[in-house]
C-alpha cells in the first residue's frame, strides 16, 4: 500500500470520528436541553396516567399501551364534546373560549421558560393582558354582528356597542405603551423575541378562534362538520397508519405515513358524507342561533336555506346507462366534499408546522395535560387552519344577501331611521310593480 493511500485513510478515518463525535455531541446538546427544560417546567412527556391505569397496562408493550391509552382519552374527549354540543351554540363558544386560553398558556409558556424570561416581570403580565384586549375586540364583533338588537336593548351596553372599537383600540395602544415602558437595555432584542412570539401566538389563536365562533353564528354545522372531519382524519390516520404504515411521510413528523395519511383521507370523505346527510336534517344544525323578541331569548328555529333542502341534480349522460338521470341531494353534503378534500390533504399541515415548531425547540409535546395525546395545542394545531378555510369558503361560495341578518340590522336602528328606510324601500317596491299601488296611503307614515 503506497504512503499515499495509507494517508486517504488515515484522512478518511479521521473525518468518520470527527462527524461522530459531531453527532454525539448534538445529542448531548439536545438531551441537555431536554433535561434543562424538563426541570424548569416545560413538559417533556404525554403518557402519564393514573396509577390503576398504569397497573392494567403494565404487561403491553410502549407501542400498543400508548395505542391503548390515546385510545381511552379519545373516547372521553369525544363523549365531553358530544355533550357540550347537546348545549348549544352558546356552551361551544365558552368551550372554544377555555381552549383556546390553555393553547395560549402552553406556547406562551415555552417561550418563557427557552428564553429564560424569569427576569422580566412584566412579560406574562403583558402576554395575558393582550390576549384580553384582542379577545374584547373579536368577541365584540361578533356579539354586536349577530346580537345587536338585544344589546341595544341594555342601556347600560348601549356606551360599549357604540364605542366598541374606540374601546379596542385604546385598550391595545395601552399595552403597547406599557411593553415600551417595560423595556430594559439589556434585554432590548429579548424583549422584542417576546413581544413578536405573543403577537404571532394571538394570531394564530384568537383569530382562529374567532372564525370558529363566526362558523356557528352562520349555523352550528359549519363547525361541528369541519371539527368532527379533522377528529375523524386524525384518528384514522393513526389507525392507518399504526397497522399498515411503512412509508415515511414527511421528515417533519417521523410517525407519520403515506399509508395513514391516505387511509385518513378516503375514510374522511367517507365520514363527511354520512355525517352531512344526517345533520342537515335537524334545525338545531343548520339554523343560525338568533334572538327572539318573541320568545324573548335565542332561538335556533329558522326556514332552513336553499343548500339545505333537497334539491333535484340532472346526472351526467354517461350515467343515464345505469338508468338514473337525476339525483336528489342535499347541497350541503357536496359542500362537504370540498370541506373534507381540505381537512384530510391540507388540515394536517397545520400539524406539520406545530412538529416543526417542537423540533425547533427540541420538545416532545406543548404540554403533558391530556395521557397519550400532549396538550390542547397538540390536539387542536390542525383546527386552527380549518376554522379559516370554512370561514372563507363560506364567504366566497356560500353566503349570499341574508334577510334575517339586515333585519337584525334594520332593528337595531332608531324608530326614525327605520321608518325612513321603510318609505325608501316601499317607493323602490311601487317602482318596480312588485308593490300594490292599494299601500299607497302608508306613504303619509313618512310625514
């Protein structure tokens, strides 16, 4: 062997152990920083059970008492949310409210902990009070959108419906002066990390949220379909995936497989379908939750709208062998195609860019509050991308010129203003021949 070989493989050898030691290094790093953020309080495992849990499971390997365990607590967050359905409207939007409050406190809470934030006070004081003021103006929204009558009803309302987005403004530019006043020199590219990781983190869940809540004021369909699509893609994916995957889907999140990712997909448009067909029977799905000045509260009885009764489609020629030339459906559920195509092929991004985000900070989950599953943010990354697609979707492909929401808006205005918009409206009916000109005399009403 020439003096030149025996070189290459001294070099080539010596670069092996360099990489290796490399490796073993980031391991290192990595697993101290596990360690440093287990024990400043950042959860690091999602498996935790009760002890008589613990003792039933105890002969399973890791693999199927971790199936097992995701399995029971699925069951119980299911029958939970069936049964807060069973409320209402109203009892969904606190339960949004209350989930969305945990998510902000597990992100928040990273952020805290791998910035080293102990030193600065006022950084949660701030991140609390801006997830208030934004939740102010989102909810005021929507409550004054959909509620108007009623708060105008309240003179004591009257002010906050009026000044509302005075209001929200001042409340933000407040906690805008005091993070200015808070800053300390030292700390000047920490503090601005922080203030920009509260403000994407109020983006990502108090807007979502919000579209969520704006979904059931248009009917409790538009969000129970969607949730209960991403629940059923989740779920079948796992199973998919846990039985029959072998092919790596994405770098991102290891566990995860073509074959799950696929098996969820068909098993979603599948559930979609069937779920559609049912819930577009019953009002208390697909009428807007309004209120009632006859019976004096919110009620959920409406005409329901065109996409919800059973319309007659003329079937491609192609099939007119088979003997059908119409079908008779449901608008709805072939809106629910669309919903469910999205859910199974675009909603687990949303979960990718959260496993993504664990990555970046070496974590296993965002929290350790719900055994086999993490945190709320790990059960709930994939519906915040979801809320916004059906919240477009309806604006774009659903919602036409609503008479039940100008009515609102017609009763929330003064006994003038309405009497003005009546001759205005009745002129505009004459004009156009639909009117009898027998109503003629109404028109002294206008004085």
């Amino acid at each position: 062997m020439s003096s030149q070989d025996k070189l290459r493989r001294r070099s080539k050898a010596s670069d092996e152990k360099s990489k290796s030691d490399a490796e073993t290094d980031k391991e290192d790093d990595a697993d101290a920083l596990n360690e440093q953020l287990s024990a400043e309080g950042l959860p690091q495992a999602s498996d935790n059970t009760t002890d008589a849990i613990d003792s039933a499971l105890k002969d399973f390997s890791p693999r199927w008492r971790n199936y097992i365990i995701r399995g029971i607590f699925t069951f119980v967050m299911i029958s939970v949310f069936a049964f807060i359905i069973s409320l209402g409207p109203l009892a969904i939007v606190v339960l949004i409210q209350l989930i969305q409050i945990k998510c902000y406190h597990e992100i928040i809470n990273i952020g805290y902990i791998v910035y080293k934030s102990h030193e600065l006070p006022w950084f949660r004081t701030l991140s609390w009070y801006f997830l208030l003021a934004s939740n102010y103006y989102f909810y005021g929204e929507s409550a004054i959108s959909s509620f108007s009558v009623l708060l105008h009803k309240a003179e004591l309302l009257e002010p906050l419906v009026t000044y509302h987005r005075f209001i929200s403004f001042t409340l933000y530019t407040g906690g805008l002066v005091a993070f200015v006043l808070s800053l300390i020199k030292k700390h000047y590219l920490k503090q601005f990390t922080l203030f920009a990781w509260t403000h994407i983190t109020l983006l990502i869940l108090v807007t979502q949220s919000h579209f969520m809540i704006q979904n059931i004021f248009e009917g409790l369909i538009w969000f129970l379909v969607p949730v209960s699509l991403i629940i059923c893609n989740d779920i079948m994916a796992y199973v998919f995936g846990f039985f029959f995957g072998k092919t790596p889907l994405i770098k991102l999140s290891p566990k995860k497989t073509w074959e799950g990712f696929i098996g969820g997909g068909f098993s979603t448009i599948l559930f979609g379908w069937i779920l559609s067909a049912v819930l577009v029977k019953h009002k208390f799905f697909v009428c807007p939750i309004t209120y009632s000045d006859e019976a004096g509260g919110f009620t959920l009885d409406c005409e329901p709208g065109p996409i919800f009764r059973l319309t007659e489609y003329t079937l491609p020629k192609v099939l007119h062998i088979l003997g059908m030339k119409t079908v008779r459906l449901y608008p709805f559920v072939l809106h629910s195609l669309s919903l469910s195509i999205f859910a199974s092929s675009i909603g687990p991004f949303g979960g990718f860019f959260a496993s993504g985000f664990k990555r970046a900070f070496k974590i296993k989950d965002f929290g350790d509050t719900i055994p086999g599953h993490g945190g709320f943010m790990d059960r709930f990354d994939c519906q915040v991308l979801t809320a916004t697609f059906v919240n477009v979707y309806i604006s774009s492909f659903v919602r036409g010129a609503s008479p039940q929401k100008l009515l609102t808006q017609l009763l929330s205005l003064k006994p003038e203003e309405q009497l003005e918009v009546f001759n205005v409206l009745r002129e505009r009916l004459l004009h156009l021949g639909i009117l009898n000109r027998a109503a003629q005399p109404l028109a002294g009403l206008g004085g």
